[in-house]
C-alpha cells in the first residue's frame, strides 16, 4: 500500500488532489503505526508538526503518514512533496482523525474533537490559558489519549519541544522588536544595537529562562545593552554562564525593575511558569512612566502575559498601543517563522513516533518511558493532570494506577 501510494503520488496532478467524497478504505500491518496530520483551523498558526523529510523516514519504516492537503502550505511545504515522501493526502479531516496517533499543533476544536475515533490518540499542544472545562470533558467521552507538547519531557527532565520553540522565540522576539523601534507607526526611528559615539539601546528581558538567553543572545550580537531580571539567583547564574559574558542581572525588585523600564526602548517578558499561568508582574502604571515609542514583547502571552496592559493578539494584527507603549502580544510567535519551527518540532517528534513503534503502540510508551508519559494529561478519557483538575474543578486520578489497571 505504501509503495502504491510513492507511485500514486510521483505524478501528482489536479486531478490527483481533486476532493472526494471518502477515500477507499485502507489496509495495514497492525503492528504499524497510522499518523493522522490535520491542516490546521488557525489563521494564526502556520506550522506543521512533520516536515516531508520526516514522513519520508516514518513511511521507509513501514508506517503510515495520513496528511490533510495543504496542512503544510504555511510553513511553505507543498502537497507534492508530502506525496513524494510517501504521505497520503486526503481532501478533508474526517480520516485524519480515525489515525492511531494524530498530530497538530493547535489543541483540537470541538468540531475536530467529535471526529476522533474512540480511544485513540492525540499529541499537540495544551494552551491552557485559552482552554475550558468543556473541552476536557469532550476528549474525556471519546476515551482519548492526549498528551501535550507542553509536558513532555527528555530523559534530563527537560522540556524538548518547549526548549526547541523557545530558542526560536527568542531569537524571534529581538528581531520582532528591532522591526518595530523603527517603524514610522510604531517605534521612534531607533535602529536596534550600538554604533561608535551612540548610545546602544536598552533592552529589559524579564526571565531567565531559554526564551531570555536567545533574546540575550540575539540583543547582545546586535549592540545592545542587556539587563536580565529574575526571582532564581541559580538561573540568573546560569545564564550569565551561557552567555560567557557579564551582564547586568537582578532579581525582581520592584525598585530596580520599574527604574530599568522607564530607561528602556525594548523589554522582553519571557517569564514561563510551570503551572500554566504566567505572574502580572508589571502594573498599568508602570508600563505609563515608560518612554513613549518603546516596545513591549509579551512572550509569556500564551500563559497570560506579564504585563498588566497586555491581551492576545494575531499575526495578522499583531501590534497595538496602550499610553504610547507599542505591544507584540502574539502567542504562537515561533509560528511568525512557521517553516524553521516546523523543522525543529518535526526533529524532536519523529524519533518519538519511531520510539512509539519501537515500544508497541502509545500505551506501552507511556508505561515504559516515564519521561514521555510526563506529557500525558488524559489517559482512556480519565483526567490525569492533578493542576489541571483544580484549575477547572475536575476529577483527575493518578496515572500509574490508571496504567496498572489498564494492564490487568
């Protein structure tokens, strides 16, 4: 079936890639993997969580790669080359969601929730902040497994999907930020860095973190001037260790802090809290006494945001002012650069969905590798996420003894 399906796809034509009403049933080995990649409903988000290359490697290996077309157009990943690599496309989600395992990289909508085939599975990310209680209680019905990006950890107890995105954001948010300080509309003509016999600008990174020491990085490479703020001395530490220079760090003092952003052109919120939601460290009034044209890049926005002023916004507007304070609040930033980020996830979830196979099946696993499991938060439909059960006051049960009675 996989090599009909190279064949098929090779010589990809309209006619091909015409919708259809179903497609014709499928047959495979049991002990394979099918892999279900829905387009995503997002205007916001542009990335795919597998990249050509990747189903190419799973496809070699014997699984099965289902693809919704053009589920990769916005990270700039064609049809055809997703066919080349042995994918099979189909015109519409419906057969994506009967997969073993299905990837995306938004969290499912309640019209893609209702498509899922009972007990199966599902790995994307959590957003827990734009979550509701319904939407765990209708994965719950379908018995699903779900697991977030958000959790999974590696055998070091790190996040490797977070760290990934999080190099990316980074990076990102000093070029975001350089593009807006010297935007007519939004900025003061202030070009990022440091020149002979001109001030350099001032940057503010509030956290200490992967997204801060790519931000540093990238500030630092420019010219600028740092300051890096934090409530873990070890992780202030840490990052001037990384960065193998002196730099100014703090820990958050109120004084220190508010006196550092009334002097800054650009600050950097980049403050991840573990339990899903990120402290409102800077009030209205702070953010008033900061110089006008600055800007604010609110990169803990997925988790609520750090600054009293700031709200969600989209890449497709993706900038608003509050007392002449320019704010990027966009939560997906990687997304801006949706083909790398695609690559770096696809790097880190294709060893995972071959370790999947390796162990049996998702319910092996999660059994086996405890790091993985870390990601679980709905096993056979049963909360297992004890912090997500109090934020939404529902039942959560441990997920050892939900494996050990699965197993029995």
């Amino acid at each position: 079936m996989i090599e009909e399906g190279k064949a098929f796809f090779s010589k990809l034509t309209a006619e091909h890639l015409a919708p259809k009403e179903e497609l014709q049933s499928i047959t495979f080995d049991r002990n394979k993997l099918i892999i279900g990649i829905p387009k995503e409903q997002s205007n916001n988000e542009n990335r795919v969580p597998l990249v050509p290359d990747a189903v190419q490697l799973l496809t070699d290996n014997g699984h099965q790669v289902l693809i919704e077309e053009y589920a990769g157009s916005g990270a700039h990943f064609t049809n055809h080359e997703y066919g080349e690599a042995g994918a099979l496309l189909t015109a519409g989600p419906k057969e994506i969601y009967q997969a073993d395992i299905v990837l995306k990289i938004a969290p499912p909508t309640p019209a893609e929730i209702n498509l899922m085939a009972r007990g199966k599975t599902i790995i994307s990310s959590l957003f827990l902040t734009n979550n509701t209680k319904d939407y765990f209680v209708q994965l719950s019905a379908n018995k699903t497994n779900a697991l977030a990006f958000e959790y999974i950890q590696d055998k070091s107890g790190a996040l490797p999907v977070m760290k990934s995105m999080s190099e990316i954001i980074g990076n990102t948010t000093i070029l975001i930020a350089s593009q807006l300080l010297c935007s007519e509309t939004y900025g003061k003509g202030i070009m990022m860095g440091g020149f002979p016999g001109i001030k350099p600008t001032e940057v503010v990174i509030i956290g200490a973190g992967t997204v801060a020491e790519y931000a540093a990085r990238t500030a630092l490479g420019m010219g600028a001037s740092i300051k890096i703020f934090d409530n873990s001395i070890y992780k202030l530490r840490h990052i001037q260790s990384v960065l193998g220079q002196q730099v100014y760090t703090s820990t958050l003092q109120p004084k220190e802090l508010k006196e550092a952003l009334k002097k800054a052109d650009v600050v950097i919120a980049a403050k991840y809290a573990a339990q899903g939601i990120a402290p409102c460290l800077i009030t209205e009034d702070t953010v008033k006494k900061m110089k006008p044209g600055s800007v604010i890049v609110d990169a803990s926005i997925d988790q609520g945001g750090c600054f009293e002023t700031s709200r969600l916004t989209t890449h497709k507007n993706p900038v608003y002012q509050v007392h002449d304070i320019t704010h990027y609040c966009v939560p997906n930033i990687a997304s801006s650069v949706p083909h790398t980020a695609s690559i770096s996830l696809s790097n880190i979830l294709t060893p995972m969905i071959m370790q999947i196979a390796e162990f049996g099946g998702v319910h092996n696993m999660i059994r086996r590798n405890i790091p993985f499991s870390k990601g679980v938060y709905l096993y056979n439909g049963v909360l297992t996420n004890k912090h997500i059960g109090h934020l939404f006051s529902l039942p959560s049960q441990d997920l050892e003894l939900l494996i050990s009675a699965f197993n029995q």
